[in-house]
C-alpha cells in the first residue's frame, strides 16, 4: 500500500502516541502571552504539569483574564 496526500493535512490530527513535552507547551504558552498585542502578561506565571497548563499572577482586569486563558488553551500555531 502506498501513501496518498489527501489534500492538506490538519494540524489537530497527530500521529498515534504523539505528545508534546510540558516544556514545549509552556514554551508555546510564554510566546503567545508575549506576542499579544492586547495583554500584559508581566505578572502572568505558566506551569505545565501532566500537559494540563496552569496560569497564575495578575492581570488588569477580567478581560485580560479571560485572553490569557484563550490563548492557553488555543490549538497549536502552524509554524
């Protein structure tokens, strides 16, 4: 059998038993708070343990809180 493209290929589908370390998550993470134009993320602290992140600090308000979780939990970027 051979292996056939069927048309591009979707970044949420990954090979069987594929895991990404806690380090390369919290990486992903840090880079996303710190890319954003429209949060503060100075105060903000990520913690991956177990692939399950943990954000803890402050922000400036629940606007700012609920972006850092979105970008948290975000799919992987298309680098």
């Amino acid at each position: 059998m051979g292996w056939r493209s069927r048309g591009t290929a979707r970044r949420t589908r990954c090979p069987k038993g594929y895991r990404r370390s806690d380090e390369r998550i919290q990486e992903e993470i840090n880079d996303r708070l710190t890319e954003h134009g429209d949060i503060d993320a100075t105060e903000i602290m990520v913690k991956v343990n177990g692939g399950v992140a943990t954000l803890t600090g402050t922000v400036d308000d629940r606007n700012a809180k609920r972006l850092a979780e979105d970008l948290a939990e975000s799919p992987p970027s298309a680098d």
